[in-house]
C-alpha cells in the first residue's frame, strides 16, 4: 500500500511539471508571436515595414465607427504608405457616420493620394465618403447616387385601436418628442422634420458640388435620390473612371505612386496585431483549454445595424 501511495504522490508530482512547462512553452510561443508580428508589420503591428499602398474596406451599413476612424488615422501617420485604395461597397447608413468617416478621409487625403474604388455599391453616404477621395472608380455595373437624406418612423396607431390602447402623454411643449410611431405626425410634426431633412441635404449636396467640381444646380440635379450605373455616374461627373483596383493603381501613379508597390488590406485587427485579436485570444484559449468566448453573435452578424435612429442616408433595395 505505501509504494502504491508513493507512485501517486509521484504521478501527481509529474502531472504538476507538465503543466508548467506546458504554460511556460505556451508563453515563450507567444513571446516569439509578438517579435514575428513585430517583424513582419513593423512598429505600428498593422502595416508593413515596407513601402505600401494601403487599402482600406468600407463595407455594409455605415454607422459611427471609431476603430476606422483611427485607423485611417493610423495610416495617415505611417510613413510606408504611400496612397491609399478605399475599396467601397455600401448601400450608406446614419449620416453621423458617413461626416465622420468623410471627415476623417479628407484629413487623410491632405497627406497622402487617396482613390475610391467602388464595388457592387456605393449609394448615399456610402456615396458621400467615396467623395472625399481625390478620385472615383466604379464598375460598369457598379450602382453609384442616392444623394438624399430621410427619417422613417413607424405608425402603430391602427394596431393600438384594434388592441384597444390608449397612449397618454404630458408634454413640455407641442413638438416635444414628435414625432412619434403612437399616433399619426400632425402638419406641424412633419414641417419640423422636413426642415431637420432639408437642411442635413443642403449640406450632402454641397458636399457633392464641392468634391465633384459641379455648379449647385448640377449636384441639385443629380440629387433627387436616383441611381446610377457605373458608366451613367462617369456621364454625370458622379465618378472619374470605371474600372478597378488596376485603374485605381494607373491613377495613383500619375501622383507619383510606384505602381509597382505591393497593396496590402490594412484590417481591423481589434488591438493592433494579430498577436491581440480575437482570433489569436480564442486560439491560446482553445490550448490552455478555456471555453471559447468569441464576440457578441448578434455584433458579428451585423443584427446591431439592422435599426438605425436619427437621419439616416441609405438607399433601400
């Protein structure tokens, strides 16, 4: 009984050390991760450590987007990128958004030659941050415009009647918290939200006459919330060229970009690296045997952007 006694304590001794030299080869592995990715991307861990063109993707609903915002900026300090690709494909979103990203664009392109590639989409403020690029280049399918704000709003009031509810409400003054989906907008609901429209579209169109060299009727006229195929936007001095990524590099080059420079996707990599990303989080954490504690699922699938409040910009398929 005492030698079997011993070979436990003994067991137990050996699985104590290879749980710690475990760990320890684990931290050591990811030691060598951080100098790899110091390496390979540089000081910053989200370029290169060579000359670039940095591209750059805006997809899907635009809303405020902070991490962007300071990548661009990110990039607009590095001094391996040389231009920038902002490859778009966005049917638009809130227009706090697309100023913020359109501002932040402008900032950047004050540094550095910055074109716009649009893919499938780049409607409303989609659109609106394509043109704070010193150039635009679409497909020829490519669908381009929507140049337009609005505020939608539902009118739950019929099913209110039939459900038998009834709302009541004390209010500081008649426009207070109008309008609202309890019951219909009266005229002077819908005079209030007109003019926060008009003077939100008055600005999207200066913007237009502004980056597209067009007089104010010019942009007024294209404005009216229409859509347009790539080779109809070139028609319309809505973009400069169609074409792709490979125009997108010819035009670069007449600014004296080496066309020869590689384009790498600045992503983002949540912290920085790959080394602090969630994907390298959830990889340690599956080897020291840690339940898999990915992101938000309804973050990932987008279902945070399936309602936006407030002015919006977005064309509606």
């Amino acid at each position: 009984m005492a030698l079997r006694a011993d070979d436990l304590i003994d067991r137990r001794r050996l699985r104590r050390k290879l749980t710690f030299w475990r760990v320890a080869a684990l931290v050591v592995a990811a030691a060598g991760l951080v100098v790899l990715s110091t390496w390979i991307y540089g000081d910053d861990l989200t370029g290169t450590a060579v000359d670039h063109i940095a591209k750059v993707k805006i997809e899907g609903t635009i809303t405020e987007d902070d991490e962007l915002i300071k990548r661009l900026d990110t990039i607009r300090q590095s001094s391996r990128v040389k231009a920038v690709i902002l490859s778009i494909d966005s049917p638009g979103g809130t227009t706090v958004g697309g100023e913020s990203i359109y501002e932040a664009v402008r900032k950047l392109a004050a540094d550095k030659p910055v074109v716009a590639e649009v893919g499938t989409l780049a409607a409303s403020a989609g659109y609106m941050i394509a043109t704070a690029a010193d150039h635009i280049v679409a497909r020829k399918s490519s669908i381009v415009g929507s140049i337009g704000v609005l505020i939608q709003y539902p009118d739950v009031s019929g099913l209110m009647d039939k459900l038998g509810i009834k709302l009541e409400e004390v209010k500081s003054s008649p426009l207070k918290a109008s309008p609202s989906p309890f019951k219909p907008a009266n005229d002077n609901e819908r005079a209030m939200v007109r003019k926060l429209i008009l003077d939100s579209y008055d600005w999207f169109v200066g913007i237009v006459a502004e980056r597209r060299n067009m007089t104010k009727p010019e942009a007024l006229a294209l404005a009216d919330g229409s859509i347009f195929t790539g080779r109809q936007a070139v028609a319309n001095k809505l973009i400069d060229a169609v074409g792709g990524e490979t125009e997108a590099i010819d035009w670069l080059a007449t600014k004296g970009v080496d066309a020869k420079l590689e384009v790498v996707e600045w992503k983002d990599t949540e912290g920085g690296s790959f080394l602090f990303s969630k994907a390298m989080a959830r990889t340690i954490g599956s080897a020291l045997g840690l339940p898999d504690y990915g992101g938000d699922i309804i973050h990932e699938l987008g279902g945070d952007r399936l309602f936006l409040d407030g002015l919006v910009s977005v064309w509606h398929p």
